[in-house]
C-alpha cells in the first residue's frame, strides 16, 4: 500500500503542465510492504518529446537524495503523468521496469484538460508492473 500525504501537492503540478508529462521523485519511508510518501521533489523532464515521454534529469536524484536525508527519509519512489491517457504503465514504462527493480514503487498520474483524472501506483516483480492500493491522507 502506498501512503500518500502530498496528494493535492501532486496533483496542482501535474494539471499545471498538461498537456506535457511531468516527472519527479518521491520522498518518504518504506515499512514492509506499505510506503509512506511525504514529499515530492518535482523534475526537469529533458524529454525532446515531453507529450509523450518523459526523461528524469539526473541533477534531481542528488536534490530528492539530499532532500531526504535532511528528513531522516529515503527515495521511494518515482511518479509521471499520462496525459489524456490512463494511469497505467505504458510500454515505454513496462520497458524501464528493471531498472527500478522492486524498492521503489512507480506512480502516474492521468490528467486531462479538465483536471486530474486517476493517480495509480504500481511495483515492477521481475516481469511486469503489479498494481498497489493508494490511501490519500
């Protein structure tokens, strides 16, 4: 499960960049199996295509990872949006799986003109992106 305390935090930032993907990292603390996310550290996507993909700039793991340590937390997570598309993995997502290996869990955040649409979480088991239940405090 995943516990999440900057909901309204995400989902303004999300919404201001739509149409484009945002893409950040979440700061918090992992217990068993639930993590708890009490910051977003907001990214550059360096995308040359941010409509329809993003790429983390680097700089913002040493910022999350300093972040974090400041707060006596670690990097949990990573969260992007899909705009006007859903909350699920897409296969340019499913194809990074590995590289997040099953520590960190994978947020997205579908947005439309209108507003946010879903927020989703999922955790890469080897082979594919299982989903995970989402509490907002």
């Amino acid at each position: 499960m995943v516990v999440l305390h900057c909901h309204s935090e995400i989902a303004v930032w999300a919404q201001r960049a739509y149409p484009l993907e945002v893409v950040g990292l979440l700061v918090g603390r992992r217990v068993a199996d639930t993590w708890d996310v009490h910051t977003l550290v907001t990214a550059i996507n360096l995308a040359t295509t941010p409509e329809t993909q993003f790429i983390l700039d680097p700089a913002t793991w040493f910022l999350a990872e300093q972040t974090a340590v400041q707060a006596g937390m670690s990097i949990v997570g990573i969260i992007h949006s899909h705009p006007d598309a859903p909350a699920r993995p897409s296969s340019r997502d499913s194809a990074s799986g590995d590289s997040l290996g099953r520590d960190l869990i994978f947020l997205i955040i579908s947005t439309t003109k209108i507003g946010v649409k879903d927020l989703t979480a999922w955790q890469w088991d080897s082979r594919q992106y299982q989903e995970i239940d989402v509490q907002w405090t």
